[in-house]
C-alpha cells in the first residue's frame, strides 16, 4: 500500500499545487478572465477534499487499485455528504485555527493535527460498518 500512497499522495500535491495556482490568480493577481471561473475552481476545491477525505481510509481498509480508490472515494462522499463535510471541516479547522489566531500555532503543531484525525475516526467506523453490514447481509443472500 506504500506505492499506492505515494501515487495518491503525488496526485493530491499536484493538484492542491494547481488549487493554490489558481486561487492566487483569482484572488491575489485578480485576473480579470479568471474570476469569472471561481465557481469552477470552488467546485475544483469540493472535489478534491471529498476524495481526500476519504482515499486514504479505502487505502488502508481495502486492496484496490489507485484508480478504484479514488472512484470509490467518491461514491462514499457522495453517499455519505454530511459526514463527508464534518469531516472536511474537521481536517481544515488546525489550518484555519493558525490562520485565525496564529499565536496558538505550536500548540495546534502538537495537538491539532493528530486531533482532527482522531475525531474523523468515529465518522469512518460508522461509515465502515454500515457497508460491511450490506455486504455480509448480500453475501448471505447469495447464499
């Protein structure tokens, strides 16, 4: 699974690169041409945190290929949008506490970043059950 992490990993810094890319363009340069493709780009922002949220839980969970991973993320996201959301904000809130009040950053460094993790556990558990619930009760149904 490290290969396969490092492939996901490759592909979220590039396009997280490209998000920063534009939102720079967009808001900094303030490229006329360019504004008028926020939603675009906010839309861009969504998908991205939802596949992220959730790949690399699949990743660690089940044997998949890069590609399925990703797909699979976002069938769960979409399934499941409102934990999906908790989630999103629960991974964003140390950035966003070191940007509200930067005084607190070594404080946030040690406990805000494993923190918003631990909590997204009990989302995932949830979420994991549910679909080995439905995939035991189909095999069984097979049966």
């Amino acid at each position: 699974n490290l290969k396969q992490g490092i492939i996901l990993w490759i592909l979220y810094l590039a396009a997280i690169i490209a998000l920063a890319a534009e939102y720079y363009l967009i808001f900094v340069a303030r490229i006329p041409e360019l504004v008028e493709a926020r939603y675009a780009v906010y839309l861009f922002t969504a998908l991205v945190l939802i596949s992220l949220t959730w790949s690399f839980v699949l990743l660690s969970r089940y044997n998949n290929s890069v590609g399925r991973i990703i797909i699979n993320s976002y069938c769960i996201g979409f399934t499941h949008f409102f934990r999906t959301i908790m989630m999103a904000l629960l991974m964003m809130s140390p950035m966003a506490l070191i940007l509200i009040y930067p005084a607190a950053t070594p404080i946030i460094l040690i406990i805000g970043i494993a923190l918003p993790g631990y909590l997204q556990t009990f989302f995932f558990i949830k979420v994991f059950e549910d679909l080995e619930r439905h995939q035991t009760t189909d095999e069984n149904a097979q049966a």
